[in-house]
C-alpha cells in the first residue's frame, strides 16, 4: 500500500491523521490528488509519484486547515478538473456545501462565506448538504447535490452559476429530485455521448438516471442570401444570466466570421445574414460561449424584386448535436 499499515507504505493509515474515508481522487497538472473524509473535518492530499504533500490537513504542513478550515466540512466528496483548476465540494450539513478551486499553488472558495465566493454556502440552503458529483460537460463544471427535499444540478461557466435542476414545476425534470423529491442525491455522473448522465439516490422507489443533453451548439444547414433571398438566424437565451454567442458562415467559398454578441436574459436576437455575406450557399454555426444554454432557428424569405413584398418563406428549427 502507498497509504497503510505495510512495509511499502509512504504515509500510515488514515494519511497520518485519522482520516476514515479516502472518498475522491483527481488526477491534476502531473499529480494525483486525494479527498478524504473524517468526522473531525475532510482533507486533501496530494502525491507526485514519490511522497505525498498535505494540502488541506490537520497535518501542520497543509497551507490549509483540516476542512478548509471548517471541521463542519467533513468530507471531500468529489474533486473534477475545469479550466486551469482543481474544483472539490465538500459535505457540511451545518451551513451547506462548499466548493473550492485549487490553481495549483492556492486555495479559492467559489462556493461558500468568503468574500470570494460566488454563491453562498449550499448554493444559497443549508439543506444542500454536500457537493455530491462534479462532472465536466460542455464548457461547463456541473455539481449535483445531496438534498433530503430532492437533489439540486447547478452549473458554473466560469462566470456565473445556474440552478439547472431545483428551479422547475413540481413534477417535471427540472424540478429538485428531477421531479421526484425522492431522488435525494446525485450519486453518479458520466459523459457518454454528448450527453451528461447522471444517476441519483432514491430509497423509496428506487434509483434513476437522467441524460442532459448540449445545447450550446448548433447547426443550421441551409441559408442564402442572394437572387432575392433574405436569411435570418433567430437566437433565443432561456437563461436568468446573459449569453455571449459566436456565429460562424460556412460558404462555397469557406469559412467568414459572422455575428458576434451578448443576448440578455430571457430575450431573443435576430441576425440577418446578409449583412454579412451575398451567396446562394451559406450554412451556419452558432455557438454559446459563455452563459449557458440557447435555442436557434432559420427563417429564409424570398421576393421577385428588391421593391416587392416577401413571396415566399421558411422556417426550420437547428441541429443541436
């Protein structure tokens, strides 16, 4: 063992420190890191392939406390590398979860009561009572809680986070639990398929799995903006956090940069393409960058003459892959 009793063992049981549970591990930069869990406060640690360092321990050596320097923080529930960090939610039925992001030399509370922190312990409840599943998906670091009332989805972009599951009508899938308050926690996620697939905790009537599918990316196939023709791509945000979009035109004759902007919270924008290119061939490519997901259309009219009214028309939803 590199962590026990045995002769090869670098550090002894529990990592020196009475740790219980040895509950996440990431793979970070070159190393790998540890989450682990005791009732006295979690711990994190990391080895390089030769030692193993405290980062965050009741050892003296950690830069950070045992539990963040909270011992209510009892466990490291899981660790998911976005970006150019390492992010660990914790369990703390105190005051809620908390989620940390680690650059590599320092600790940032994005999830907690610092000043840093982007959203207030628990995402705002103490009944979010642990950072259960974090799961990359789509440009977006996803964290499916453990709540008694029904687990909550939330996403962050880097920017802003987003309740995606807990805000809905009771009954539907967007509701806490995916409808079912039963379904207390999100005890698994996987990417499989461009689809983000995450399975939950239900006692009472047994175990559910659930598939999110992108929608930050989408294709629009047909277009043309010469001989009479107008094309217009129609954008919609659902979100409550602006979108920053990217439109890119494929042409006969490659690839032009098309609209660039930032549509408000719940509210639609409307881009005519001939702006932007004269061509009986242009198919496009709209991207969400930052803010979550979009909804897109292509609305294509035709008339005689540059002075008369619109003869024909169009309209076809996009491919969301």
């Amino acid at each position: 063992p590199l962590v026990g009793a045995g002769p090869s063992a670098l550090v002894g049981p529990g990592v020196g420190t009475a740790c219980v549970v040895a509950e996440s591990m990431q793979v970070f930069l070159t190393d790998l890191y540890v989450g682990t869990g005791s009732p006295v406060g979690g711990e994190v640690w990391r080895y390089d392939g030769a030692g193993w360092t405290p980062l965050v321990s009741a050892d003296p050596a950690a830069p950070v406390g045992i539990g963040f320097g909270d011992v209510n923080n009892t466990d490291v529930m899981d660790m998911a590398v976005y970006g150019s960090s390492l992010y660990a939610g914790t369990q703390n039925w105190v005051t809620g979860c908390e989620i940390w992001a680690f650059d590599g030399a320092a600790w940032t509370q994005v999830v907690g009561s610092q000043p840093s922190a982007i959203q207030p312990p628990g995402f705002g409840t103490p009944d979010n009572g642990a950072a259960r599943r974090l799961e990359v998906f789509d440009s977006r670091l996803f964290v499916g809680t453990e709540n008694n009332n029904g687990c909550r989805v939330y996403y962050y972009d880097g920017t802003y986070w987003v309740l995606e599951v807990g805000a809905g009508g009771l009954g539907t899938y967007e509701a806490a639990g995916f409808g079912d308050p039963n379904n207390v926690a999100v005890a698994s996620a996987a990417v499989f398929n461009n689809r983000l697939f995450l399975g939950t905790t239900n006692n009472a009537t047994g175990c559910d799995v659930f598939a999110l599918k992108s929608s930050t990316t989408w294709y629009l196939a047909e277009g043309a903006t010469a001989g009479g023709f107008e094309t217009w791509v129609l954008v919609q945000n659902p979100n409550p956090t602006p979108v920053d979009i990217d439109m890119r035109l494929q042409t006969g004759g490659g690839e032009v940069q098309g609209p660039v902007d930032t549509i408000p919270p719940h509210s639609r924008r409307s881009y005519l393409l001939n702006n932007w290119v004269t061509t009986n061939d242009v198919s496009t490519k709209v991207t969400s960058t930052a803010g979550g997901f979009i909804i897109c259309e292509r609305a294509v009219y035709w008339k005689p003459a540059p002075d008369a009214v619109r003869y024909l028309g169009t309209d076809s939803i996009g491919y969301d892959p």
